[in-house]
C-alpha cells in the first residue's frame, strides 16, 4: 500500500531500501535524534516485516528521503495510534516531514478509524516540535527519560497528541 501526500510517497520499506536508510540514520542531524542503527539494526527493526509496527520509505521525486513508522493500540478502550519518522538533512525545512505526517495521519484516521494519535520527538527538539505543531498536535506531557541515545545518555521526550477534528489539512 502507498499513501500519498502533496510531495511525498509513503511506500512500504523494502531491503533495497536498507543501506539508504542506515545512511540518512548516519548524518549528525538525524543521529542527534535518534539511537545507534547498523544495517543489521535497519533490516530488522525498520525494514523487516514487524507485527507491532508499519513501515514506509518516504520518496520525494522518486528518491529515498527518509523513514515513517506507525503502531497502533488496538484494544478498543484505548484505541489510537503513534507515529515517528526521520528525514534526510537535505529534505529538512522544506514541509516534507509534515507531508508525510499528514499522509500517515489521514489514513490512520479516515483508514482506519483512529481518532487520537500521538508522536514523541525528544524535548529539546524545538524544529520537530514547532512542525507537529503546526499539524495540529499538542503537547501532552514530558516523558522523563524516555529513550536511551547512541552516546548513552536518556533523552526526555514531548509527549504530544492529536485528535482527529484537529489534524490541520
């Protein structure tokens, strides 16, 4: 399945995708905001078909720009869904993550029913922060040392949400 933004393309990660992926993990703008990935770490926990978790490839002109990932809580008494992505330093700044967000987040919503959605970039991440902003989310709450980073430090996180008469189209 591919879902569809104004400049992206969400696309099922594939292994073709998995040496880019690890690349774009690897540059300092991105790897500030995320853990250690290899290639093996890639395969496995990004591109290998997952029961908890969806994976897309975000392309912008037919290129590889970077990662969407979205997990969804079933148990109908708290039904929603979560999403989390990383961009390319060259395909920063320029709305596509957002595009990608807002993809994600209508098929979530009028696709598969969910009314709530949340996303967690890490507190000090102002520039993520100020973009889910600007779709709609709203800070929930700190999630105190939330996510262990590659130089071993435990990051907090903005606990932010979205209810889906709130998703800025």
């Amino acid at each position: 399945m591919q879902l569809h933004g104004r400049a992206v393309v969400l696309r099922p990660a594939r292994a073709d995708d998995v040496e880019r992926l690890t690349a774009i993990l690897a540059e300092p703008s991105v790897a500030a905001w995320w853990p250690a990935f290899d290639v093996e770490r890639v395969r496995t926990e990004l591109v290998a078909e997952r029961v908890d978790e969806e994976g897309f490839v975000i392309e912008n002109d037919g290129a590889v720009i970077g990662y969407l990932q979205i997990a969804e809580e079933t148990d109908a008494e708290f039904r929603h869904a979560s999403i989390d992505l990383f961009l390319a330093t060259d395909a920063q700044g320029r709305g596509l993550g957002p595009d990608a967000i807002r993809a994600a987040a209508i098929h979530l919503i009028e696709g598969r029913g969910h009314h709530r959605l949340t996303i967690d970039p890490a507190a000090d991440n102002a520039r993520a922060i100020v973009a889910y902003a600007k779709l709609g989310f709203r800070p929930v709450g700190i999630l105190r040392s939330y996510q262990l980073m590659a130089d071993g430090h435990w990051a907090d996180a903005l606990l932010m949400d979205l209810l889906a008469p709130e998703l800025v189209r």
